[in-house]
C-alpha cells in the first residue's frame, strides 16, 4: 500500500434511511424523492435526526480508523445556470442543510467526498446539452468549478461511468450513460482533471460498469482500462476498483486490473453483503478479504480501500450500520475489512480485537463456519467456481438467488443440471451446511450475539437445500408439495410487518427453452475467458443486440419482470 496518505473511506448514508416507509428500498442513493416531499417543518426534524445518527456513525467509524465519509450525491448540491429556477431553488436548500453534515464529518477530523453519476439530467439541462460529447464535458468543467470554489468542505468525488440510475428514480435528477467508449472516457478526465488539480481536490474514478456499450468491460478488461487511461497523469486521479470481475460476490479471484496500472487505486469491498442478506444473518468477509490483502501486497499502487457498508441493492433489509443496535454483523464486517488493511492483521487477528470479543475461539470458529456456510449453501459451488463470460459481462456466481428474491423455478433446475455434475453432491453438501448453522447458533449463544439472526439464516437456508432436492433429483408431487409447505411456514414464522424476509419465487412450470437451446446458448454464447472469441465479436456483441430489441419490441413478456424492472433493467447488457 502506497505510504503517501493512505485513504480508508466508508460510506455514510445509513443516517437518511432512518424511518424509511417504503417496502423495498434503493440502497444506491439517499431518498431525495422522500425529503423533497416534507414541508420545512417535517424538513428540520428529518436533519436534526440526520444530524444525531451521523454524528454516531462519524464517531463509531474515526474510533475503528476510517478517515474518510462519502455521500450522495454532487449533483442535487452543485449549482448551474443551465438547471431550471425551481430545481436551483432545491439545490440551495440541499446545500444549507448538507452544510452541517459536511461540518459534522470535518469536525472527525475525516475527508467528505461526495458520490455522482456522469451523466446527471433534469428536462432543461437535458435540453441545453443534448448528447453532446463537448458541451457535457464543459458543463461538468464548470459545475466542478463553481463547487469547488463555493465549498472548500468537499476533499473529493467519486464519479460513476458504467452504471446509471434504477428505474425506480422519479425525480427531476435522472442519471444516464453516456461514456461509451475508452476515448470519451479518456476526453472526459483530460477535461476535468485540470479542475481537480486547481482546487486540490481529489478525483475517485470507478471502474465499475454492468457491461453497457464498448465501456462495459472497463472492470475486468485490462486493454479497456489502459485505452481509458492513456496518457493521463494527474496527482488528483485515483481508481476505485471492485475487488473482483464482477459484482460483490463470492467465488472471485482478485480483479487483474489491480496488476496493470500505476495510478494510484482503491479496492472496493463490501461488508453489508447486498447478496447474501444485507446484514440480517452473519455473512463474514474475513477469509475472502484476507486473501486479497495478502495478494494486494504485490500492488504498489495500491492507495488505500473504499468500503460499502450500507450502500448497494434494492432490498427490503434495513439495518443501519454504525446507526442502529441491530447491525453488529455488517459492523463486525466492517471493523475486521479496516483491520485486515490498514494493520495487516489476520482476519483472526482483527476479529478478537473487536470491543465485544471475550471468547476468541468462539468468534472464531463461529465466523469461520458463517463464511463456509455462506460458500456452501446459498452459492452452489460447482457452478460459483466456473468462470463464464457472456457479453461483456462475468455471470454472477450467485445463481437462484437474487438480492431478497430466492428463485425456485424449472428455468433454474435446467441451468442447475447443464452446469452441476454431481447434484447428489450438492444436496449433501447442503445438508451438512445446515449442520454448521445448528452449531453456529449454540456459539453465539455463548458469544452473546444475536441467535435469532441465525435462526433466521437456518430457516432461509433450509429452504435452499430442499431447493437443491428440486433441482438435481427427479421431479415429483412429493417434493413440490414440500416446497409449498415450506414456503407457507417460512411466510407464517416472519410475517410481513414484523421482519422482512426472502421473497420465495417458486414456478414449477416447465421452461419454454429445453436442454437443445441451453447446450447451444452456452456453447456459441458463453464463453471460459474473459478474451473475446470471433463468434463472440459476430454474434454475442452485435447481432445479439438486435435480436434482443426484436424480441422486447414482439415478444416482451418473454423478459421476466425483475430482469426488466430491477435497478436499470436487463436492457443495459445488450446495449
């Protein structure tokens, strides 16, 4: 790790969703929409509880050794005259209440840096810079400009290119791509890194992208990154990069790109795991994470970590790290990540440092056998160790499982079988994970630690391994008579109201695409490398894009609802 101011920076919008109504909530970015709506009155009570919960969680985090917050967003806080009169209206009554955040962190003695999308439209500004490669990069050179001058609190922002706003976002800021290639993405930070540099201030760049035009790859690609980056060489630019070549997931060798560049880089981890039950049953990080520490030693340019602890996913899960008594496994996460990097402790090491640790073989063993369960139980490991590329996309290891939704489906059985060898060996590989959780739950009795999250995780996890029963033995009344009881108790036992639960997606019905079509999808469109094939550069890459238009435009209810809904919808890999 670079000795040069080393940045250990953590995300710190918990405090905007305390008391949040709504069911399942964008964890992307702070409710905007909710405090637009409060009159001033509603408006002061919402900040000055803001203001308490982010005093708690500035303090919590400084004690355990961040130096740095970031929050959401830049946009709804810079001013310009493009923007509308009454949205600058907002944006000055944004700035006067986000003035006694930026103070609360400063006065930790922690940098605030600030998040935002490039490109951020409303209608009118939409309308002043159209798709112009040349205008938005001056807009975006002034915007940073007069910011910068007006607030010399911020010490940075963290720009995503590669991911836009979910289709859940109804307000008068709508983030949209439009870097769609390595030479706009080389133009845009030759524009604006000059404005950085004249005010000091630092440029966090994510590479992070979900596969969208020919930028899509900029995570894992390395000659995409090295085509984005040519010729840049700015002491205000440093890149942020996810820890693996896809999202935050388990089963993911370090991403390459950390070997390929010498600019200054950040890894990004995640300890509210938005994957694997947002911090509602132990989910711990510290063998993974301390794997990448170890490897990361041979980075030179490593500059330090950017670490989610609340920020990521659509979810109905909502505990509050830092903010809320209830959070202690994305907090222990999120305290061990710190340890493992900054002190290069072991993830044993860090973990029996933290505050409430007074049997140390216990948490041991109790974190030890959480990670195993995790790995062996909600992943399927046969199909989580195989690397598959579709796209510009590394498929997820995660498969059946996604965000709060468990899929229980002959779409998932046929995908199950093509890709798992031996089902029996998962079946009882699943079996003897729920055996770790029974014991789990006995070590965090006397640990003092909340059993019933694991109970929780038991009866979620159940329901997995009697899924694996559907998925690789042969179908029949009996196991979907099983799978609807336990669906019925699983519903009873955590009620809407009283705890939010998987939603348990089960459709026995049978798949309108057979074997025949999955070996030919798998065979001409996915591939084993990352490196594209030439039936890839043909098929998958161009004329896959119109079949799909095609077929959205003729046939669309053949696109299930989640892939069209969900965050930006399934629309952004064939783009």
């Amino acid at each position: 790790m670079t000795q040069q101011d080393p940045l250990f920076l953590i995300d710190g919008i918990g405090p905007f969703f305390k008391d949040y109504k709504k069911v399942r909530v964008n964890w992307s970015k702070i409710p905007w929409r909710r405090i637009q709506k409060l009159n001033p009155e509603q408006r002061q009570t919402y900040f000055d509880t803001v203001y308490a919960d982010l005093e708690t969680f500035c303090d919590s985090t400084k004690e355990i050794g961040y130096n740095a917050v970031s929050l959401d967003d830049l946009p709804h806080l810079a001013d310009h005259a493009f923007y509308e009169p009454e949205v600058r209206s907002e944006i000055a009554q944004n700035r006067t209440d986000f003035s006694r955040c930026f103070q609360i962190i400063k006065d930790t003695g922690m940098k605030v840096f600030l998040t935002m999308d490039v490109m951020v439209f409303t209608d009118g500004l939409l309308e002043q810079l159209g798709s112009s490669e040349s205008k938005i990069n001056q807009f975006l050179c002034e915007l940073f400009d007069g910011f910068f001058e007006d607030t010399p609190e911020i010490d940075g922002v963290i720009i995503r290119i590669g991911e836009s706003d979910g289709q859940d976002v109804k307000e008068a800021f709508r983030s949209k791509l439009v870097l769609k290639n390595p030479r706009e993405v080389n133009r845009f930070l030759n524009a604006i890194l000059p404005v950085f540099e004249k005010h000091g201030r630092t440029c966090i760049f994510r590479t992070w992208t979900v596969g969208a035009h020919r930028i899509g790859d900029l995570i894992w690609h390395q000659g995409t990154l090295n085509r984005a980056v040519d010729g840049i060489n700015s002491p205000s630019l440093i890149l942020s990069m996810k820890y693996g070549d896809s999202d935050f997931l388990r089963y993911l060798d370090l991403n390459p790109n950390f070997f390929s560049t010498d600019i200054p880089t950040l890894i990004e981890l995640q300890t509210r795991r938005e994957y694997e039950g947002c911090g509602e049953y132990p989910s711990f990080v510290g063998g993974d994470y301390g794997q990448f520490a170890l490897e990361l030693k041979e980075a030179p340019n490593l500059a330090g970590i950017n670490v989610w602890c609340q920020t990521g996913g659509w979810t109905p899960f909502r505990r509050l790290a830092f903010v809320d008594d209830n959070a202690i496994w994305t907090e222990i996460n999120t305290f061990v990540t710190l340890r493992i990097f900054k002190h290069g402790e072991s993830w044993e090491e860090a973990l029996v440092k933290h505050p409430k640790c007074q049997d140390p073989a216990s948490w041991i063993e109790l974190f030890r056998l959480s990670e195993e369960v995790v790995k062996d139980l909600l992943y399927l490991p046969d199909f989580a160790r195989q690397k598959l590329y579709f796209r510009r996309v590394r498929i997820p290891t995660l498969i059946g499982v996604y965000w709060h939704n468990i899929f229980i489906a002959h779409a998932v059985r046929r995908m199950m079988k093509h890709f798992v060898k031996d089902g029996e060996a998962a079946i009882r590989s699943g079996h003897a994970a729920l055996q770790k959780i029974r014991q789990m739950k006995t070590l965090a009795a006397k640990c003092n630690l909340p059993v019933d999250d694991i109970e929780f995780m038991e009866d979620t996890f159940t329901i997995l391994a009697l899924a694996r029963e559907y998925f690789f033995r042969p179908f029949t009344p009996e196991i979907e008579a099983k799978l609807k009881s336990a669906k019925k108790a699983y519903k009873r036992k955590y009620p809407r109201g009283t705890r939010f639960r998987y939603a348990l997606k089960i459709d026995l019905s049978p798949f309108i695409l057979n074997a025949r079509h999955l070996s030919w999808f798998t065979k001409y469109l996915l591939r084993d490398k990352p490196g594209y094939r030439f039936i890839d550069q043909i098929l998958g890459l161009r004329l896959l894009s119109y079949c799909y238009l095609l077929l959205k435009k003729t046939r669309p209810t053949m696109i299930p609802k989640f892939a069209r809904k969900s965050a930006m919808g399934i629309d952004a890999i064939f783009k």
